[in-house]
C-alpha cells in the first residue's frame, strides 16, 4: 500500500478484489503517518482484521510537510508541539496493530532537506550547513522513549481507567526477556497524574506521571 491510512482499506480491498492471488506475494502492508490526524486509526484495526496474518509496517512520518500553512512548513527548532504528537501518534498506531515505525527523515539540514522537490520537513536531529552544530530535536527524545520496547516484543492489554486518567496514552509490551516495558504519557500541561499499575502476577507499582 505504502500511503496514508485515510485510503487503507479501500485500497487494499480493491487491490484483493482485482487480483486475489497478489497476497501470497505479500509479507506485510505498509502505511504511511503523514496525515493522521485526518483520519481514525481503528481503519488499521480494520486492517489487521481483514488481513490478520500481514504484518503492518509505518513506513513514513513526518511533520512539516505538504499543504500546510507556511509557520507550520519544514523545520521548527525546539518544537514541543510536535514532540508531543509524535508521542501520542506512535501510541496510538500501536496500540492499533503496527508493528514498526520509521520517521521520515530522521537527520536532515536546518532547511529540512535535501530533497530534490523542495518537499522540506522536520527531522528529529538538524544538522546545520557547514555541519559543526547538532540539534537533538525534542522529537529525538519522545522517540528515545520507545526504545525500552525490544524487537520481538509482544503487545499486551493495558487498561487506564479513572477520573483523571484522560490525559493519560499508554502502549505496553511483552519483551522477550520476560520483563513487561510500559510507555506512559501525561498529556496534561499542568496537573500531574497518580495511578497504579496492576499486574496480577507481579503485584502492584504506584507512579506519579509529571504533567
């Protein structure tokens, strides 16, 4: 597929219906991130449903790119904002069956390129022309989050429930080692959050989640 979500299904269903055959040729589906928020990620859900046996791979995201207003194009240096719908992006698309992640670019120059359509964007780490400054993106650091979750790790259930816990995203994993790696996120700008994280086999640990 290799596009945005928004045409996932469709796309996919038209292709199987014109040749069924095509998906013994095929290991997993690719899906792009660009525009997310235009769109629901229970059609991933739908997805994995249809096809349960296809891994689904993010294969493109970024930030600052097509059709948006001017302040928002290419690279914002020090951007928060996007730090912060990085992160809750990445939860949500794997809480809804992806797989894997790849940003689009990850380093790039302070114009958000090179790019031979003039197509800048914002990258985790800028590196300026003459390449003696490096900037670690707050991007870079949300990023740095999902390292704990090891490849060969296996999504689990994690249920938030209270009445604060709205402002609280969480993904957590099964890793092959046996432990169980859970990435919390307060969305919160000012209040921070109190919860319990419960495992039946391990007992309980008490977390406050800084806002």
């Amino acid at each position: 597929f290799d596009d945005n979500r928004a045409d996932i299904v469709k796309y996919m269903g038209e292709m199987v219906a014109s040749a069924p055959h095509i998906l013994n040729y095929t290991d997993a589906i690719a899906v792009h991130g660009h525009t997310d928020w235009k769109s629901s990620s229970t059609l991933l859900d739908a997805t994995k449903q249809t096809y349960p046996d296809k891994p689904i791979y993010m294969t493109e995201k970024s930030f600052g790119i097509g059709n948006v207003p001017a302040p928002l194009k290419g690279v914002l240096l020090g951007s928060w904002e996007r730090a912060e719908n990085l992160t809750v992006e990445l939860i949500d698309n794997l809480n809804h069956g992806v797989s894997s992640y790849t940003y689009l670019n990850f380093i790039l120059n302070n114009m958000g390129g090179p790019n031979y359509t003039n197509n800048f964007i914002d990258s985790p780490i800028i590196v300026n022309e003459d390449y003696t400054a490096v900037y670690k993106q707050p991007m870079f650091y949300a990023f740095a989050h999902f390292k704990f979750i090891p490849v060969g790790s296996h999504r689990i259930t994690a249920r938030i429930s209270g009445a604060e816990m709205s402002s609280i995203y969480s993904v957590a994993y099964s890793c092959p080692d046996g432990s169980t790696a859970i990435v919390l996120y307060n969305f919160s700008a000012t209040k921070t959050i109190n919860l319990s994280v419960i495992d039946r086999g391990s007992g309980v640990i008490r977390l406050s989640v800084k806002p």
